[in-house]
C-alpha cells in the first residue's frame, strides 16, 4: 500500500486492500466489444454444456435405476416359475372331479336366504321387545344390556350378509 501497488480503506476498524486499477493499461472500445462477444460465446457454450450435461445426468439416473442383465434374467426365471405353477394350479383345479353341481349351489344359496331371513326377523323382534322393556327401565341401555347379560352383534363385529 506505501509503493502504491495496492490501495487502502478504512471502514471503522477494518481496513481493506484491493488492486489498484488505475495502474493498469485502460482497454480500447474495440478490446472491449471483443472480449463481450468472447464473454457471451462462453456463456452459450457453458449453457449448452449444462444442458448436455443435465441430459446425461438424467440418462445415468435411468440407466441406475433399471435392472442389469443378470437381475433381469433372474426375474424372468423366477415369473416363469410363477407362471409354470399357475399353470400347473389351474390343471388340477380343471381336472378335479368334487365340482359344485347348479342344484346343489342353488340349494344352499336359498339355506342361506332363508336362515338370513330367519335372523332378520328374530332380530328386529328382539330388538323390539328390548326397546319395550327400556321404556320403563330408569337407567341406560346399555348397563340393562350389561345387567341382564346381553351380547348382541355390533359387540362381536358380526354383520348380516347382504341379500343377494
């Protein structure tokens, strides 16, 4: 800073040095214009390198996140496996005698009607008769239910099957 090379400032208790720019050669116009069509040439290659670069990232992702040949192949061996025992399943289940005949189907889909329809019907009655005895029955529902040793289907998760 005393030879002049470099110059100085203080801001409070800082001081700070910096090249002293009038030393060195001023640039022609033409030297300038030259230098912004270098600076704006670089930065288009630069962004066409970003750009190539970006795109070759994004194919190296890909490439990662697909399988090799050796884990392709094993996963075709392992589906054709799956495949084969499919096959297999589907031949026993095709050849098997003990099928379900149309009668015997129809006959147990109306036990099933009629016993739901069953269980409808003693339900809502006692239902019923349950709501009748409450009426008069000071305290709730549910410690009557609790007293008098009452479970019903909504305590066991048990729903009835829709009609079909």
């Amino acid at each position: 800073a005393q030879q002049g090379r470099v110059r100085e400032k203080a801001y409070g208790k800082q001081r700070i040095y910096f090249a002293d720019q009038e030393q060195l050669p001023a640039a022609s116009d033409a030297e300038l214009r030259s230098l912004d069509g270098e600076i704006a040439t670089l930065s288009a290659k630069v962004q066409a390198l970003q750009q190539s670069c970006r795109q070759m990232e994004a194919e190296l992702k890909d490439l990662n996140s697909s399988m090799t040949t050796p884990e392709m192949a094993r996963e075709i061996e392992e589906l054709r496996k799956g495949c084969a025992s499919y096959v297999e399943k589907l031949e026993r289940i095709k050849s098997a005698t003990n099928h379900v005949t149309p009668e015997e189907k129809e006959k147990v889909c109306s036990e099933q009607k009629l016993y739901c329809k069953e269980w409808r019907r003693r339900k809502r009655m006692a239902t019923e008769l349950l709501d009748a005895i409450l009426e008069g029955y000071p305290k709730s529902k549910k410690q009557f239910f609790e007293e008098v040793g009452i479970e019903t289907d909504e305590d066991h998760n048990v729903t009835l099957p829709a009609t079909v």
